[in-house]
C-alpha cells in the first residue's frame, strides 16, 4: 500500500530539514571560531543579545521598525529607505539587525538607528522569542534575506513585512520543480520592492503577484553620497596634478592585474588599492606585488601622499567616497563569485571595469551596453583595454558622462518605497 503524506505533514517535514540546516550551519560557525576570526565575532556578537535587546525594547514605549540586511552592501541599499523613514516618521524607533560581521562591525555605531545588533539565528525559539519581544511595526528585509522563522512568525503575528531591493533570477530555488515550499514562504510576506520587471514576472509565474517594480535604492544611495562626499586631505595631496586608477574592493587576482599594469603605466597615473579583505597577510601581498611603491593610509600624511605612487586603504567604510578622487576604477570580485558594487564608482563619472563573473549584476551588463563600463577577461585586456581609454581623452569623458546620466536616469526607488510602506505606519 502506497504511502500518502498529508500536505500539512510535507510541510512540517521540510521546516524540520529547514531548521535542521540552520542548526548545523550555527554549529559549523561556532567550530570555525576557534580559528577564524569573522566566525568568532559572529558567534561573541550574539551572546546575552536578548538581554540587551529587551532592556532597549521596554525602555520606550515608542513602535519599533525593524530592518534586516544580511551584510555592509545591503545595509547601503537599505540606507536610503531608513534615513528617509527616521526622518518622516521621528515618533518611531529603528531597529537594524546584520547577519554578517562584515555589515555589523563597520556600521555598530551608525547614527541612524536606535538599536543595532546580530540578528539571532534563524531557529524556532529565536524567531518567536524575537518577534514576541520586538513586536516590529513594519519588518523591512532587504534585497535576499528570507529567513523563514521569522517570517512565519512576523505573520502569525498579524504584523506586515515586507522585501524590499530584491531581485530573483530563474535558477533559483523558488522557480525549481523543488521549490514548492519556499514559494510558500514568499506567499507570507506583504509586498515585494523588486529591482526590475524580469524579477516581478518570475513571481508572478509562481502566483506571487503583491509586487511593485520599484528599482534599485542604491542608485539614489549613490547620488547622495557623491552629492555629500567626505573630504580627505591626504588622498588629496595624494592625487595632485595626476591621474588616479582605483582598485575598489579588490582580490589578489584583481591586484594581479594591476600589478601587470604597473609595469608599463604612464608617469603621470597613480593607483589606489582599497582591497575587500584588509587582513595583515593580504597587505602584505600588495605591497610584495609592487615593492618599494606603496603607503598605507593609515601611516600616510601629506608630504609622504604626495611622493607615493600607489595608496593602499587599510581600513573599512571609505571607500564609496575614495571614488571622487579616482579618474577610472576597477572594481574587484569579477574573477572570483561575481563583481562588486560598480555603481560607487559610476556616480563619480569613472569608467568601471571588471571581471568576466558579472552577468548576474543588472547594472554591469547595462552599463557595459551603453559604453561607460568595461568587461575584462584576463591581464593583456585590461592593459589593452585601459590604455585605450587612458590614452584617448575624449573617449573618457564619453565614458564618465555615460556613467554619471546611467546613475540619474535609475534613481528614484526609495520615493516608490516609501509611498508603498506609509500605509503599514
């Protein structure tokens, strides 16, 4: 006789695997943080976070909004919506949770929230401990962050969330013959803010159909920082009368290029190499890549700036406004699991390249389209590939202003956000 499974107990079925995984995944990160440091601050940034948490919580009586990024870049995609609601809404609090200890340890001291912590893991007794504690007005997850045991708790409370930034491409586990129980979870959230019309017509193939075209927020996060840039006096001194390539959150394949450029650049360029990991080890790799010619911000002033030729940024948070120094950029992660943010750089009119792991970034196919980006496969391009534009002047600037009206013609998200959540407050 064939075994017939009730659908109820499918379900229960598959949130025992789900929490399973995220048990064995708390479980592996502990292990590592015995010997990896961003494991460490993961497992020591969520001890007694309850505690601090319900102290913050029963201090004011004020409603709670409730972001969640999972790490630094989408905090910046999620920026532009919370400083907008912290501005509109003063009588609420802001409540922002990271997954990452790349997001929370850069931004624990941002000003624009209340209260700003690890989210806990993501098992049944969290989730509702959570939630029942917080009781969020309005839950803002941004761009890929699903985790389910929040979700089904947020909705049991008869509370509103919502995504917003997000964007869904065919192959992933929601639109696969598996899928069936994580579309079930998406049916739970409110509404969706989605990057582009593809991501909403893959939602909608799936019955999902409470979702707005709303764009990418980090367009008008962009605009906002290259409108109010930080000074920095000694990257100033640093650039004088010459032309400088930045290395924007480079890896060591990224770096090797560089350093073959290196060898043939013209006199009057300089680099700055900001790379992703900023770990003793990696510094030192640079600085063996291109001896005798590096200063690492950290121990640079003005005199020493002006006599270097290449800049290494040694600490987190600057670069997106490093960028407004830079003539062009190449932006790393393009040789490893994809390209990072171009969209920093482009705001400040630089001519972008990268790697060949870039397709699934809407803006970096869009961009190299219109001509003010530039996808590289291997060291003898980018050299061809940058003097060319290096060496032509009126190509760049055709470059910098296809840069600069890309970044204006694509803001504008936060205002669509906005508008759509004011009905949860």
């Amino acid at each position: 006789m064939e075994l017939q499974l009730r659908p109820t107990t499918i379900t229960r079925i598959k949130m025992i695997f789900y929490n399973l995984a995220v048990k064995a995944y708390s479980s592996l990160i502990f292990t590592a943080s015995g010997f990896n440091t961003k494991a460490k601050l993961w497992i020591n940034g969520r001890k007694n976070l309850f505690e601090h948490l319900q102290d913050w919580v029963f201090n004011d009586d004020r409603p709670i909004i409730w972001m969640h990024c999972a790490s630094l870049g989408e905090f910046e995609q999620g920026r532009p919506v919370l400083e907008e609601i912290q501005f509109k809404h003063p009588d609420h609090r802001i409540l922002l949770t990271f997954f990452s200890p790349s997001g929370f340890e850069v931004r624990k001291n941002y000003s624009g929230a209340d209260f700003i912590c690890y989210l806990p893991a993501d098992t049944p007794f969290n989730a509702e401990h959570f939630v029942t504690m917080v009781k969020p007005k309005l839950t803002i997850f941004v761009k890929y962050e699903f985790w389910f045991n929040y979700i089904k708790e947020i909705k049991a409370a008869n509370l509103p969330i919502v995504i917003i930034s997000a964007i869904f491409r065919p192959e992933q586990h929601f639109f696969k013959w598996y899928g069936a129980w994580f579309k079930k979870q998406l049916s739970l959230i409110n509404r969706f803010y989605v990057q582009n019309q593809s991501s909403a017509d893959l939602l909608n193939k799936i019955g999902i159909d409470h979702v707005i075209v709303s764009g990418d927020t980090r367009f008008d996060r962009v605009k906002e920082v290259a409108k109010n840039p930080k000074q920095y006096p000694i990257i100033e001194a640093f650039k004088a009368n010459s032309k400088i390539l930045i290395g924007g959150s480079t890896w060591p394949p990224d770096e090797a290029l560089l350093a073959e450029l290196w060898k043939s650049t013209p006199d009057n360029l300089k680099l700055i190499i900001a790379p992703h990991l900023i770990d003793e080890e990696h510094l030192k790799s640079i600085e063996q890549a291109f001896p005798g010619s590096t200063l690492r911000l950290s121990k640079a002033d003005n005199d020493s700036a002006r006599k270097a030729k290449i800049l290494i940024v040694d600490s987190i948070g600057h670069l997106s406004h490093i960028y407004q120094y830079g003539d062009f950029a190449l932006i790393g992660g393009g040789f490893g699991v994809g390209t990072h943010n171009i969209l920093e750089a482009a705001t400040f009119g630089l001519p972008v390249f990268f790697g060949p792991n870039h397709t699934k970034f809407q803006e970096t196919t869009e961009l190299a389209q219109l001509g003010g980006a530039f996808p590289i496969n291997n060291s003898t391009e980018f050299t061809k590939a940058f003097q060319d534009l290096f060496n032509n002047p009126k190509n760049q600037t055709i470059a910098s202003k296809t840069c600069r009206e890309y970044i204006a013609k694509n803001t504008g998200a936060t205002e669509i956000i906005l508008n759509g959540i004011e009905s949860y407050l």
